[in-house]
C-alpha cells in the first residue's frame, strides 16, 4: 500500500500516520524524519540543506526532493509507505507521480484528516506549556483549573504557536497550500477524507476503514 497522509495542523497527524503505518507493517516516512536522519548521517544532501536551514532559509524543492527519492529507494519502501509531509504542493504530487511511474509504481490512495477549524482551535489553543519540565497540559482534556504543572509545579504559559490567532493564521496557510493539492488527488480518484475527530483510537479505526478497500 503507498500511501500520502495529508491533515491540517492539530488533526494529530503524526500521531495517526504512525498508527496507520504500524497497521498496515509499513514505513512511516516524514520528511522531518528524512531531513534529520540527512542531516545527522552527514550525507551530502544533508549538508547541502543544512547550509541553508544555518541561514533560516527554506530548504529548497529539489534537496527536498532528492532526500525523498533516496529514502523512497531504500529497501523497507518497496512493498508500501506512508509519506507524511511530501507531497506539500501539486507542482511536488507531480514529481513524486513521475517518480513512482519510472519504478512502475504509483500512489493507491491519498487519505485526508478532516477536522474542521473551530476544533482545531479548541485543541491547540488551549495548550499550556509548563515554563519548567515542558510538559503540555490542556485545559480541558486535562481539566486544568490552576495555572501550574501536576508534574513539577511550575508555571504553564501559553506558546507563541499556540495563541488562537496563531493558530488561525496557519489554518489559513495550510488550506491556500493543500486545497489545490486535495483536489488534484480528488481528480485522480484516490483522495479519501477521514473524520480525525474523536478519541485516537476512533480514528485510526476510520481511516482503517477508509483504507480497507483499497487494498489489493
Ligand atoms: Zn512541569
């Protein structure tokens, strides 16, 4: 099963495509995960991103890409994946098409985390950081009526990242980069939402559903 997990911040994407993977005895392959392992390993291409990432400049497509290309051959990846991060745009969905075509393969199914923006709000904004261990207590999943950590006892504070208008902004970022995304699977027939609200387990047990089918 090659699989794309797509979601907006706070759908616990991370989370489920971890689960899902684990499911379906498949590689869960990040982008994050393929630039620290780069960058770490100290191959080429992770010293290439890491000289623009010391400028906090953005690590360009095309080192993304061939960072993706070389973990996609690996060993581990030729019976299935679960990419999560890649592909971010249509003109990278296009590459990794032509890509997956030049090892006679192709994509079987695009799944997409649907939460909508007010309960992604409700989770991340009410977030609090502790100032001291940096544990994350919610004030209502955790029912945290003080301002202080059940851990150590220091005080919680709310992140910058966290902050509802933060939060909102990025909502806004992420449907302006992934709606032409989503329909591009969407015209391809593979794209298949999945509601992401509920308890973890809830979910991962949908998107097994969603998946089921499309199994060969
Ligand atoms: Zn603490």
């Amino acid at each position: 099963m090659r699989l794309v997990l797509v979601g907006p911040p706070g759908a616990g994407k991370g989370t489920q495509a971890q689960y899902i993977a684990s499911n379906l005895s498949i590689p869960k392959i990040s982008t994050g995960d393929i630039f620290r392992a780069n960058v770490s390993g100290g191959t080429d291409l992770g010293k290439l991103a890491k000289t623009y990432m010391d400028r906090g400049d953005l690590v360009p497509d095309e080192v993304t890409i061939a960072m993706v290309r070389d973990r996609l051959s690996e060993d581990d990846a030729q019976d299935g994946f679960l990419l999560d991060g890649f592909p971010r745009n249509v003109a990278q969905a296009e590459i990794l098409r032509d890509m997956l075509k030049d090892w006679s393969q192709a994509l079987d199914l695009v799944l997409e985390l649907v939460v909508d923006d007010d309960e992604v709000v409700r989770r991340l904004a009410g977030r609090r950081t502790c100032s001291q261990c940096g544990r994350i207590w919610h004030v209502e999943f955790d029912d945290k009526k003080d301002d202080k950590c059940d851990a150590c006892g220091g005080a919680l504070f709310q992140r910058d990242d966290d902050k509802e208008e933060t939060v909102r902004h990025r909502l806004e970022v992420y449907q302006e980069q992934t709606a032409p995304l989503v329909s591009y699977y969407a015209d391809e027939g593979i794209l298949v939402g999945v509601d992401a609200t509920g308890p973890v387990e809830e979910v991962t047990q949908r998107a097994m559903d969603a998946i089921r089918p499309y199994m060969g």
